[in-house]
C-alpha cells in the first residue's frame, strides 16, 4: 500500500470527466530520473466507476496552485481514467499511462501500487521486498496490506516458487486490482508453483495466522496517508511475532519521519544528511521494544521516497545476502544497519 508516510508518487492530474466532482491538491513528491509529476488528485466520493472512454492530461506541477488543463506543455502526459469508485474504506482510482498503471487511494490520494510496462523495477521501497525471501526459512509469506499488487507482481517474478498469502480489507480495491492491474493472473499457479493467495479482510485481526507460522511477513498498512496506529503499539508487534515460524522475519514499510544526529557525547541534533543518523519513527521504536538486539532499519534516499524500512531478526551478513537477491537489488540491501534504542 502506499511516501513522506505512503507512498506519495503522486500525479498531477487535470481531467476532463463528465460532470463528476474532480478537486485538486498539492503534496510533496518523489524526485526521480524519470521525472515524476508533482501533484495530487483529490477525489470526493464516487457513487460508481467512471467510464473506461474519460481521457485528460498529467502535466508537471510547478507550485502551490490549482492544477489545469495544459495543451502544448511538452511535461504533458496522456492519461485515462481506468476506474474510480468509493468502498467502504478507500476512494478508489485507477489511472493508465503510457509508461505505467497506478492505484491512488482515499483522500491523500497517494499511489499504493504501480506497474511500469517496459520495467519490472519500480525504484521505490516495493523493491525492497523483494530481497526478504532470501533469508527466511523456506515457507508462505504473508503481505499485510497488498493494495494492487505490486510486492506480490514483484517476489513472484524474482521468487516464482513463492506462496504468498495476501491480505487486504477492501474488498472492492481487489476487485479492481484483478481486472485492471493483473491481479488475477498471480491468483494461478506459475510453472515453478508460485502463487498468489488474496484473503479480504482485517490483515491484524488475531486470527489471521496459520498453522506453523508464516516464514515472512510483509507489513505496508496505511489509511489516508498514515500508517495505521495499531503498528505504533508494542502490544500489536508482540502479536505479529507471534505469528512467525522458527526463523522468520517481518519486513515493514514504516513511513516517514525526522532523523536525528548522534554525536560522541550523545546529544542529538536535526540534520539533513550525514553518516552517523538515527531513526526518529514510532513504528521502530515500538519494534525495538518487542525485537531487541534483533532489529535493523534503513531510509530510503530522496529519489526512492524517504521511506524508513524495518526487518526483524539477527543482522543478517550483507555480503552473503547481496550475493543471493537480484542484481537490482545488490547494492541496496548492503545499506541495512542494526537499530539499537538510544539511551
């Protein structure tokens, strides 16, 4: 699911729908080498999906203002409106482009999935995901919060033996998800017996566990562009630990936050960038409360999302782990450091 505290890779979007009621808005956005559109589209509620045909244009935002329509802007992007429709829990919209598919959810209306179509790699923290199943017992691995799909699209095609066990609360987003976003082809056993299991439903409820304990957890839970306040709390990470075999580890999407600077004397003071930072995120330290000595973390740099990532369990040895993930992810997974609480 979904940077800042989801993932705020979001478009600037000037549509042309009918007579439904579109409102625009400004956040922050990812930086990228692609060049990632600044912006956000604000939804009210959608009593029904709008229509496959209702085409507009993503253009680049440049300050704090309305968005409009632009027609010889050269930033422009053709863009469709493959559905947008409210459930119970999220406004639901599915935009197409020329490089890519993207569900933006609720009223922060921030991307929780994309699917590029001539890459795999989404350069974000989705990415990250993927390097857990190489140090994990062999086992199903759960995906707490599986939005559109784009963990799953990418551990199965890295990992095509998986079993992964998804979990999502909305009911009507997954409906979505396998007609637009390929959802339903991960629901069919690969070659190599990977597959996509998808539950609807409460992915904290106590009873979501299995018989044995999962091998890995993915956790990516946030509603209206926070994480959910539940991970905030030691009581809830004593629960998901619970719910993991012999070995298992957890991997979670933490959001964003402030870091601190550490100094000799231990005095701690804001700073932008430096090599001796310290996480200040709630989620992390309610898990350093339930995973002591067994816990790492890393941020995500600028063009990534800024996104800290939490993985539970000893420190694993980083060359040996580089040497098993993909190639696209070698690099990365060296940037791991063990989280100890400060004093």
């Amino acid at each position: 699911m979904a940077y800042a505290v989801a993932p705020q890779m979001a478009y600037a979007v000037a549509p042309q729908i009918h007579s439904r009621p579109w409102s625009f808005g400004f956040v922050s956005s990812i930086g990228s080498s692609n060049g990632y559109l600044s912006g956000s589209l604000n939804l009210r509620k959608f009593q029904s999906d709008v229509p496959y045909s209702s085409v507009g244009r993503l253009t680049r935002a440049t300050g704090e203002a309305s968005f409009r329509r632009v027609e010889d802007e050269e930033e422009e992007e053709v863009f469709q409106v493959l559905t947008a429709v409210t459930s119970n829990y999220n406004d639901i919209v599915i935009v197409d482009t020329p490089k890519s598919r993207m569900l933006l959810l609720d009223s922060s209306n921030n991307v929780h999935s994309i699917l590029y179509k001539d890459q795999m790699w989404t350069g974000s923290y989705w990415d990250e995901f993927v390097s857990l199943p190489a140090i994990i017992p062999e086992g199903p691995i759960a995906i707490f919060g599986l939005g559109g799909g784009t963990t799953a699209h990418l551990m199965l095609a890295s990992w095509p033996s998986l079993q992964l066990e998804g979990w999502e609360i909305d009911g009507i987003l997954i409906d979505k998800a396998r007609k637009f976003l390929g959802l339903s082809v991960l629901e069919k056993h690969s070659d190599d017996g990977g597959i996509l299991n998808i539950n609807i439903g409460d992915a904290l409820d106590p009873s979501v566990r299995i018989s044995g304990g999962y091998a890995g957890i993915v956790i990516d839970l946030f509603s209206d562009g926070k994480i959910l306040p539940q991970l905030q709390q030691v009581g809830m990470w004593l629960d998901l630990k619970d719910r993991l075999m012999v070995g298992g580890r957890l991997m979670i999407n933490c959001g964003g936050n402030e870091v601190v600077n550490v100094t000799d004397n231990g005095i701690c003071s804001e700073v932008s960038s430096t090599d001796c930072f310290w996480p200040n995120n709630s989620v992390i330290e309610a898990l350093s409360e339930v995973f002591p000595k067994q816990l790492c973390w890393k941020k995500l740099p600028k063009e990534k999302g800024e996104n800290y990532l939490a993985l539970t369990g000893p420190f694993p040895e980083l060359h040996s782990w580089s040497a098993v993930v993909p190639e696209a992810l070698r690099a990365s997974v060296k940037e791991w450091r063990p989280y100890e609480r400060l004093s």
